[in-house]
C-alpha cells in the first residue's frame, strides 16, 4: 500500500461564543484538515494545534510548516501493509500535533481499508461514551451559573469550570452552594505556582471537586506530586502529558491520580492507546479532552474514549456546544449524557465535502 494523494486544508470555524481560559480566549478556529488517499478510500484527521502559542508552542502556522516541509513529502514515497506502520519522519523531534494530524489519518485510513470502525480498530468496548462539558471563564457569577444550570439540564455528567487567580474560591463556593451534588471539575489551565498558591489550591479540598486540572505549570511533574501529596482533591494532568514517558515519570513521582488524554497532544492514537494501557495498569482512570475540534476530530476523540480505561466523562460535547454549522453529517448529538458512537467504517462520520471546499482558505496537495 502507498499513499496516492494527500490534501491539507486550512479554513476557519466561528465558535458560538468567546470560549476563555486562564491564559487567554478564541471566539474564531483555524482548521487544519488532513485527507490522506489510498486503494480508493481517504482517511481524514484534523491538526489540533491552536492560533497562538498559549497552549502549546506549536501553532497553526507551525503545524503547517512542519507538515508540508517535513512530514507529507517523505510519506508519498512510503509503502507498507498496514498504513498505521507508516512514519515519514522518525527523526523528527518534538511537534507531536502536526504529527498526530498524519498519524490518525493514517488509523482512519487503515480503519476504511479494512472496512471497520475506528473504535474497533483501536480495541474500543464501548457503544457510548459519557459526555462532560467545559465553561470558559464567564464574565459574572450569574453567566456561569445560568450555563451550568443549562448544561446540567441537557444531561451532561461532567461540569468543567476554568478558573483563575481572582477567579476561583468565591466562584466555586457560589457553584457549590446553588449545585451541591452537581459533578463539577475545575480546570487552571496551568495558572498557579507553588509555594505560592499552596494554601489557595489546598482550600478548594472543601468543595468537593472530581479534580483540579493542570494547576500548575505546562511542563512540570515534581510541584504537582508536591502539591497531589498536601490535597485531598485528585490533580488530573493535561498540559504536562505529551508522551508514554511523561506519564511513566508521573505514575512514579505520583505528579496526580487522573490523566486527560488528548490524542493530539501526545502525538496520535497510538501514543494515546499506550498511555491508556499504563494508566490503567497503574489504577489511574483516564478520560479524553477536547481542543475546540470540528466534527472530524471530535470523531477520532469519541472512538479513542471507548477504551475501558476511559471511566470518566470526557469534553466530546454536542456538535451544537461549538458551531452553529459542524462540518461532518450526522453531526454529533449526546443522549442522557451518553454520546453514541459512530459504528461506519473508519471515523464512522462523513465530512461535508462542499462546506468544506467553501470555507477552505488555503489548501497544498501531494501526489503520490
């Protein structure tokens, strides 16, 4: 097998509202859509790297760059029996983002080869999957709680609050005196430091949350096995996880007790599967993040979250949480809190071909 054609494709996305974290906000997406071609079938993925680099040092641009200079050339040139086998660049340090945009084509592209669904592919057991949602930094107390008490009402079962310094107790001490059993997370988005915000962060034990996300700096494990060890409430690592290595050295340090996966950052579903495995060997449950993904990368998510070791709701909210419009049919729909899984060959959803032409804003194609 060799790759016939590749398409990499830019457009924008509108989000519904301005979506705010610790370190910024986005009200707009930069969309970077991989197609990859082979025995008359495409698998499609999509490049989670974000406009600026507040999350993460790649950006869309960058994925661009690397994508189309180091990655996509040197795939047309390989052969191989199972398309996942391909890697045209084991050399290349760093970028996990834009090479997970390859490697999960790559799943779904072997996923329609063989005429199954990714979730089968992977070694999913799961029909559904339980869906949380994430609330961005709200202007006032009354926003936040109008959305969570929306949110709780479709059925959602978990609630994320993004918090900040200046942002945090009181709002979470209002939260929990108008919802007191309500599965609530916060998430920091790395904005505490220790010794510093010791007392601040220890305070949150009495608010009963399901976890703190990512307290404390994108690329540490040493302050948060400090900080896991002096709270009660369990650390779940986001940022700080980029690779099975990261979470070898976070199982022994005891840096948390949960782990977010996000395929995109830890460089594909391969990566995400292994990581999984050690996760669940080790008893730390895992459950799948989101990176404001259209319907095609929300896809790969829902396949990757039917893992077994994925026991926690995961952010794969309803198409309609994000866009107006999504780019895939069906788009997705949640029921009691359960997202059904797509059951079609490969993603199991069809990206919409002509929106997608008409929104693309640049585009490179390699032949094979």
């Amino acid at each position: 097998m060799r790759i016939t054609k590749a398409v990499l494709r830019e457009l924008p996305l509108k989000l519904k509202e301005f979506f705010e974290i610790s370190s910024g906000g986005t009200q707009a997406r930069r969309i970077v859509l991989l197609t990859l071609e082979a025995d008359g079938v495409e698998g499609w993925s999509e490049c989670v790297a974000g406009e600026s680099p507040g999350y993460s040092y790649e950006t869309t641009d960058t994925a661009w760059h690397v994508l189309t200079r180091w990655l996509l050339p040197p795939l047309m040139k390989l052969e191989g029996d199972d398309a996942r086998s391909l890697d045209p660049a084991p050399w290349l340090r760093g970028h996990p983002m834009a090479r997970a945009a390859v490697e999960m084509a790559l799943w779904d592209l072997e996923a329609k080869r063989r005429n199954v669904a990714l979730r089968d592919l992977l070694g999913g057991v799961a029909d559904t999957v339980p869906v949380g949602v994430s609330i961005g930094i709200q202007r006032t107390d009354e926003a936040l709680i109008d959305k969570i008490d929306r949110y709780l009402a479709e059925g959602y079962r978990k609630i994320k609050i993004k918090i900040k310094p200046g942002r945090d107790l009181d709002m979470l001490r209002m939260v929990r005196a108008r919802f007191p059993d309500a599965p609530v997370m916060a998430d920091a988005n790395s904005a505490y430091a220790l010794p510093a915000d010791l007392e601040r962060l220890a305070a949150m034990d009495r608010f009963d949350l399901m976890m703190i996300e990512q307290p404390l700096s994108h690329d540490d494990l040493l302050d948060h096995a400090t900080l896991q060890r002096r709270i009660e409430t369990p650390v779940c690592l986001d940022e700080s996880i980029r690779s099975h290595g990261d979470v070898r050295l976070a199982l022994h340090l005891g840096s948390g007790r949960i782990v977010n996966i996000k395929p995109g950052r830890v460089g594909g579903l391969s990566s995400s599967v292994t990581i999984h495995d050690s996760c669940l060997a080790a008893g730390w449950p895992v459950w799948c993040g989101g990176m404001l993904e259209s319907g095609i990368g929300r896809a790969h998510n829902v396949a990757l979250a039917t893992l077994p070791g994925f026991t926690l709701p995961g952010d794969i909210s309803n198409s309609t949480r994000y866009w107006a419009e999504d780019i895939v049919f069906p788009e997705f729909e949640m029921s009691d809190g359960l997202m059904p899984v797509p059951d079609g060959a490969g993603i199991g959803v069809t990206p919409r071909r002509e929106r997608i032409d008409r929104l693309t804003t640049r585009m490179e194609v390699f032949d094979g």
